[in-house]
C-alpha cells in the first residue's frame, strides 16, 4: 500500500502539470475546432523562459529569498509566453482561419517545428539543469520502512495549480471575456452579431492558454530542474491526451483527465514497467478515442448532413 | 496609375508606426531566449551569457521588414489585386502539357548530368543525397496520398508501416538470408497487413482524431521498436544489413563483383546509380498504380468518401472495406519503401522513424496539394531538396564567420516553410483536381469547387 499512496503523490504532481497544459489544448479545440499542435512546445519554450529567468534573478540580480524568485519567475513566464502564443496565432493561425480544415493542422506543426529547432538553435542543443531550487519534505506516514513523502515542490505544484484553477474558473465563468469565450464556442456568427469580438476573444484564449502553459511549465522546471529543446512533444501529447480523456472542450474534464493521466503513468511505471510508460499514455488515448470518443465529460458529437 | 483607380496614398506615419510596434514585439519575443544564452560553465554550473548585438540585430530585422511591408510591399500588393485578373497566358498552358514529360526525362538522365558535371568522385553525392533522398520522399508523398489525398483519412503515423518495411526486411534478410527482390513484395505484405491491424479499430474515427491516433499508434511502434531489445537491438539499432545485388550480382570489387562482371573498374558509384534507379522505378510504380487505381471502382469509392461519407453510406458502398483498403495500400507503398531504405542505408535505428518524419510526410502531402501527384512531387523537391540543400551552403562562412553552421537552421527554415506555404497557399500548390471521369471535355476542377470531405 506505501507503495501505492506514494505514487499516488507522485501522479497528482505530474497530473497537475499535464492538466495546465490539457487546458490550453481544449480551451483553443473548443472555440475554433482546431489541435493546436505546437501547444506542447510554446510549454517547452515557457520552462526555457522560466529557466533563463530564474538565473537572471538568482545570479544576476541576487535575489536569495525563492519564494520570491519563484513568484517572479512564474509572472515573468506566463507574460513573455502568452506574448509568443499571441503572435503565433496572429501569424500562423489567424490567416488560415475558415481556410481549408487540414491547413491550420499543418501550420500548427510546422510551428511546433520552428518553436523546438528554434529554441535548439539559440539556447544549444545540450539538456539544461540546475540545482534544485527548494529542498525539504514531510513524511506523512511510514509503513514496512517505507515512508510516504511528500515534498515541498509537489505541495507547491499542487497549491498553485488549484489557485490558479480557482482565478481561471472565476475568469471563464463570470467575467465579460469568460461569456464571450462561452458565446463563440458555441456559434461565432452569432456572437459576432450580438457585438462580441470574435478575432479579440480566440487571440485572449491563446493568451490564457500560454498563461497556464507558463504555469506548468514552471513547475515542470521547479519539480525537474532539467530540460531541453525536444522536452515539448511528450508532454503535449500526454496533455492532449488528457483533453480527449476528459472530454474535448471541456474545462474540468481536462483537468481530471491530467490527473488521471498522471496516475495512469506513475501507476504504469511503479508496477509494470518503466520503459514502456508511453505507450500507457498513447493506448489510453487510442482506446478512449475508439469507445468513448465523446471523453468523461465531452457533449456527444453529432452527424449532420 | 493609369487605370484610373485612385492610387491609396501610403501613409508613412502609419508605417513607422506599425514598424515601431513590430519591434517592440519583436524585441519582447526575443528577449528570452535570444537576448540571453544559458551556458554550462567550467565549474558546470549554467550561467547566462547576455547577446544584446544579435538580439538589436533581430529586432533591427523585424521593424525594418514591416517597413519596407508597409511601404512597398503592401501597395505594390493591392495594386496587383485591383487589376482585373486575366485568362491565363497561353504559353502557361503549353508549359503545363510539357512539364510531366519534361520532369520524367530529367529524372531518368539525372545520374548521367550529375556524373557530367560534377565529376566521378562528387557525383556520388549528389546522386544519393539527393536524389535518392528526394525520391523517398516522393514515394511516400505518393503512398501517403492514397490514404489523405484520395481518401480523406488524415494519417499521422505513415512513418509507422516505413518502419514496418524497414525492419522487415532487416531482420528477414539478416536472419534468414533472403534475397532483397524476395523481400520487396513482402516487406509491402506486411506493412499491408499493419495497415488493415491498425485501419480497423479507427474505423469509427475521423480528421483530427484519426490524426492524433495514428500518430499514437506510430509512437507506440516506435516506443517498442525501442524497448524490444532481443529483437530489434534497441536504441542501437540493426547494422550489417546485406544491401541489394544487381539480380544476384553484389555491387563489391571482388571477382563476380558487378564492376568485374562487366569489365569496370570498381567504385561505388555503380551501387548507387542502381539504387537511384530502384527507387526512381519504385516511386513511378507508385504514381501508376495510384493513377490506375483512380479509374477502378475502389478508387472512386475512395474518391467518394473523401467528399462525402455519409452520402457513400447512403449509397451502399461499404465504408469499411473502402477505408481499410486505402489504409493498406497506402501502407504497402510505405512498406516497399522502407525496404529500400534499410537496404540502402545498411543500418537502421528507431530514430529514423520519429514523428517528425510522419509529420515531414504529411506536410508534403498537404503542401503539395491533397490528392494531386505532381503537386506533391514539387513538395517533396522543394521541401527535402530544400533543406538537404542546406547542407551545401559552406560558402555562408563567408559572410557570418566559421562558427557558422547551416545545417542547424535545415529544419527551423523547413517549420517555417510549412507555415508559410499554408498561408500563401492553404490548399497546396496544386490546388486543383483532375476529374477521373468525364464527360465530353476534360477540365480541371477550380478550387473554390474542391470540398473537403470529414474523413
């Protein structure tokens, strides 16, 4: 059972990252109809921007507190990648909009592309880690000699993730921008007549898909202390894959489903087998594609003619 | 301007507005990770090193491209628009009728201009980095085409039934011996046979879904081509594999070699020629068997479904068949392919099947223009030859010193022309479709016509 509830702390964390960046994929699928393929590198290139932030503030600017640091660099990240999110939809995304169906796919990949092979290019192609940035952990019980930790870094994960579900659910529910998000998802004709801003609404929704991508992507940095350039296509197909778990389009599906992802990969690799922890991820999305493709909590596609 | 249309003044302010804007955006996207560089250092701690020259340089780059946009790109542009547009020049007519002939015979004497012009020693570059790199391509362009372009189902793990054919063929011939020209037709058996396994459970399946789980499926049989250790030889991958013979002749400098056989004094070049011509013969089946299958009734169905699924059902063709069909010659094709790959390379590693090869593949599909052939031949010339042209560029030293490398910019320059292709052209360079039945005349259909179907 130690076993069991220690992988159970280790799952939520990772399922806690996954669900941020599920978000980002599900929130842009449900307002224009489209996989945002280079979702899981803009993540790359938040935990890319929070690394070098971290070090201008640690080493450059001296700041010692890291609670501090860590606030600074969670602000500094969210704001610089939903400046790149923004400007990829503006450039790569926008021009293609009511175009052909596959071509904002193809644009999106080609992106993801230039995203990973640009950050190989300016910041080397070597994997980067620094030393942890917050140490300690309390042990919650010890059984058979075996204690069941959990870490000052999976506590923060999991305090900033439901803070900032708890500002993202107020901001998708009760705010003006939170309706008109609502209102063209469901026919943007419509909404466009009844005054809203259809092009200002989608660029708002990649910015706050960023946003949340930067908050992972931080704690990705934070929980790891490593990474590079090639670090942004596993972890966006294990999030798209808890977008179509939860259900496509919708909000606390894709949260659930990160969770569930996260467990299913630490459960996987705690007792079958490491190596093959992937391909849990990927028959998971394959089979919920196959028999539940609406996901736990998606509406129900239906044919038309 | 004399067609009396008033020319719309350019409004300079407004430029270098816009421009002052481009830069300061471009000045906050770069900041992060041009403006700084993480270092490890002699201590092997990361440190950041500050490039505040390139970081202007870039920025300097952008503001003064959205002011030469602003100011002569962008007038120039809707003065093109308000002309009235004309029929087609005639001579582009003549151009088009002659193109095909005109490719097929370049690519047939390629070999003999390459060796005429470069000389003996380099030509064996040339000949196999690129042209035999580029006909891969086309191939699997083409094989892909069957599956996206004739029947709609977006396929994002083709790479799956190269890799299938790859291996088949490694290991068949290394294990058991056989011949390549045994190993041809049944390497394509088998990526076939993969291609209905992996066809049936995503019957149900469509556009981007079907996308992202083939791509799971490809990612899956790359992950146990990895992990699969005793068979496949893992991240270290297969070596040693026997290479094709001229029907039985080995391409070596031993007595029955193929240069003793014929009288020729030994060198490479032979083995690639002959392997050029393989694949050249290989990707031209392809073309032909895709251009006759459009004229029998699977073809049509494929036709068909791509267009409109359901009004097929209503028709009484069998969906399930018409898709496992498409699946499993599209895979075939990529299954002979992969067959020649390992026997050209003489070694192979899951790292040759990554992703980002489906997503190349699918890319030159696209780009070329779903469903038309020489569109996606351009593709693959452009996309493939582009970036593998590349790796010839040493001259750039020139200019940006020796630490200048262009072959680290090969893929970030082909991300960017993917992007830039769909948004010049979204439907791919050939936007338009050869009917494959007519009427009284044959015409092309225009592609305000050309509907997507949901597959």
């Amino acid at each position: 059972m130690e076993v069991f509830f220690q992988q159970l702390i280790n799952g939520i964390t990772l399922g806690s990252i996954y669900g941020l960046i599920a978000i980002g994929y599900t929130m842009v699928f449900g307002i224009i109809g489209m996989v945002n393929f280079a979702h899981g590198d803009v993540f790359m290139v938040s935990v890319f921007i929070a690394l070098v932030t971290f070090l201008l503030l640690t080493s450059l600017l001296g700041i010692s507190s890291i609670a501090l640091a860590l606030f600074l660099v969670l602000i500094v990240a969210m704001l610089f990648t939903s400046l790149v999110n923004w400007t990829i939809e503006r450039l790569a995304y926008r021009p293609l909009r009511g175009s052909f169906r596959l071509a904002p796919l193809i644009s999106a990949i080609g992106m993801s592309i230039f995203l990973s092979n640009f950050v190989q290019v300016t910041q080397g192609p070597r994997n980067k880690s620094i030393p942890p940035m917050v140490q300690g952990e309390f042990v919650l019980f010890t059984q058979n000699d075996y204690p069941v930790t959990l870490s000052l870094k999976q506590l923060i994960i999991w305090l900033v993730t439901a803070i900032l579900l708890v500002c993202f659910w107020y901001l998708v529910t009760k705010t003006r921008l939170g309706r008109a998000q609502r209102a063209c998802e469901q026919d943007q004709k419509m909404a466009a007549l009844v005054g809203v801003d259809v092009d200002r609404t989608i660029s708002m929704t990649f910015v706050i898909a960023a946003a949340l991508a930067a908050v992972a992507g931080t704690m990705y940095l934070m929980y790891y202390g490593v990474v590079s350039f090639a670090d942004g296509f596993v972890p966006g197909v294990k999030a798209f894959t808890a977008a179509v778990l939860g259900g496509i389009g919708s909000l606390p599906g894709a949260v659930i489903g990160g969770i569930l992802i996260g467990l299913i990969e630490t459960m996987w690799s705690a007792y079958f087998s490491i190596d093959y922890k992937d391909v849990a991820a990927f028959s998971v999305l394959a089979i919920t594609l196959i028999f539940l493709p609406q996901g736990l909590f998606g509406r129900p596609d239906v044919e038309k003619v | 301007m004399t067609s009396g249309a008033p020319a719309k003044r350019v409004d300079t302010a407004r430029a270098l507005r816009d421009a002052g804007l481009t830069a300061l955006l471009a000045f906050g996207l770069f900041l992060p990770l041009v403006g700084f560089e993480t270092v490890t250092d002699v201590r092997n701690d990361l440190i950041l090193v500050t490039r505040w020259p390139l970081l202007f340089a870039m920025v300097a780059i952008a503001g003064l491209g959205r002011l030469a946009y602003s100011l002569a790109i962008e007038p120039w542009l809707q003065q093109r628009a308000m002309r009235p547009s004309a029929e087609p020049a005639p001579w582009r007519r003549h151009v088009a009728s002659w193109i095909i002939p005109f490719a097929l015979g370049f690519v047939i004497l390629y070999p003999g201009i390459v060796l005429a012009t470069a000389g003996f020693g380099r030509a064996v570059k040339w000949i196999d980095n690129f042209g035999i790199q580029v006909l891969i391509y086309v191939m699997l362009g083409w094989g892909l085409n069957i599956v996206v372009g004739l029947a709609g189902l977006l396929d994002l793990g083709y790479v799956a039934f190269y890799a299938v054919g790859a291996y088949s063929y490694a290991l068949l011939a290394k294990t058991f011996g056989l011949s390549f020209w045994i190993l041809l037709p049944l390497a394509g058996i088998l990526a076939s046979f993969w291609g209905i396994l992996l066809g049936f459970p995503v019957l149900r399946l469509r556009g981007d879904y079907l996308a992202i789980v083939t791509l799971a499926f490809g990612e899956i049989i790359r992950i146990v081509l990895i992990n699969w250790v005793d068979l496949t030889n893992g991240y270290a991958g297969i070596t040693g594999i026997p290479r094709p013979t001229f029907f039985g002749i080995p391409f070596n400098a031993e007595e029955g070699g193929f240069a003793s056989v014929f009288g020729l004094e030994f060198s490479p070049i032979y083995r690639t020629i002959f392997l050029y011509y393989l694949i050249l013969a290989l990707a031209l089946l392809t073309a032909f068997v895709t251009v006759r299958l459009r004229r029998l009734p699977v073809g049509r169905a494929w036709e068909a479904l791509r267009e409109d699924e359901i009004a097929c059902r209503s028709l009484g063709i069998n969906t399930t068949n018409t898709k496992l069909t498409a699946f499993a010659m599209g895979a075939m094709f990529a299954g002979f392919a992969g067959s020649f790959f390992s026997a050209r390379q003489g070694f192979i590693s899951p790292d040759s099947f990554t992703f980002l090869e489906s997503a190349t593949i699918l890319s030159i599909v696209v780009l070329g223009g779903m469903g038309s052939q020489i569109g996606v031949a351009i593709a693959a010339v452009v996309m493939i030859g582009g970036t593998e042209i590349m790796r010839e560029l040493d001259f750039l030293k020139l200019f940006f010193g020796s630490t200048f490398d262009p072959t680290q910019y090969r893929m970030l320059l082909f991300g960017l022309a993917m992007v830039l292709i769909m948004i010049w052209r979204p439907r791919g360079l050939i936007a338009t479709r050869d009917p494959s039945v007519v009427l009284k005349e044959r015409k092309a259909i225009g592609k305000d016509l050309v509907k997507e179907g949901h597959g």
